[in-house]
C-alpha cells in the first residue's frame, strides 16, 4: 500500500496500541522514536499536499476490498479527518482485542472461532474504510472542497 494519510494514521494507532500493552522498556523507547517519526511524517505529508507538492492523484490509494456486502455488513464511514481518525483508533482497539484471541486460538471454543475470525474479517473492513475515507477528507480539503464539521 502507498502511504497515504489514512495509512500514516493507521499506524500511528498501532503504535499507540503497542506502548499501552508493552512494559518493556526497550520496547517503549524504540516505539516512541517511531511515534515521533511517524507524527513528523504525517506533518510533512499534510503541509505538502496542501502546498501542491504531493500530487493530488497520490493522496489516495483505495483499498477496494471485494467481498460478499450482504453478509459482512459494515456500516458507512463519515465524518471530519479528526471524527475519521477517532473511529480507526476504536476499530484497531477492537482489532487488537480480537487478533489476542487467535493468539490463543486452541483455547477459544469450537462455536466462538467462527465469530473470532468473522470478527476480524469484518473489523479489517471497517479499518479499511476509516483510512480510505480520511484519505479522501484530505483530497477535499486539497481540492478546496468545504467540510462541515458536526457540532
């Protein structure tokens, strides 16, 4: 995947989510240089997409995931760049949750691995969808499209 917004986003999520569960502190002080670089990496890429450095064409990169709608419903994604971000924070928490499962995975019962792996197939989708959709935000506002913010 190119890097985009959303998937710079993405990341710094991942890393968040690692500090919060890691004690180690080795660990901790290699994921916070890459919480710094990544932080500075978003702020370079904002500042030349709206400078007109970063080609507009490459401020997306669409995960067009193929799969059956009808029984892997995912609700639609909205909202600000901020409101966006907020809500793949939530989905890569719940990814993280789920994905410790199947670490375990000869301890889940037979009924529940089916819903553990649904789960992940279904929350991935909706990650995908909070980065593609943070990604077109920032075409918007590149484009000078007006976005309105709820209240």
């Amino acid at each position: 995947m190119a890097e985009t917004l959303g998937s710079l986003c993405d990341k710094l999520t991942i890393i968040k989510l690692k500090q919060w569960h890691s004690e180690d502190e080795i660990r901790l002080n290699s994921l916070a240089i890459q919480e710094k670089q990544l932080q500075e990496e978003i702020n370079e890429f904002v500042n030349a997409a709206i400078s007109g450095k970063n080609p507009r064409e490459k401020l997306t990169f669409a995960s067009n995931k193929v799969y059956k709608e009808e029984s892997n419903f995912v609700p639609d994604v909205t909202g600000s760049i901020g409101e966006v971000f907020s809500q793949l924070a939530e989905v890569n928490c719940k990814l993280w949750h789920e994905q410790e499962k199947v670490y375990d995975f000869e301890n889940v019962t037979f009924k529940e691995k089916n819903i553990v792996v649904k789960q992940l197939a279904v929350l991935n989708l909706d990650r995908n969808k909070c980065i593609d959709e943070i990604d077109k935000n920032l075409l918007g506002l590149v484009n000078g499209n007006v976005i309105t913010f709820r209240e």
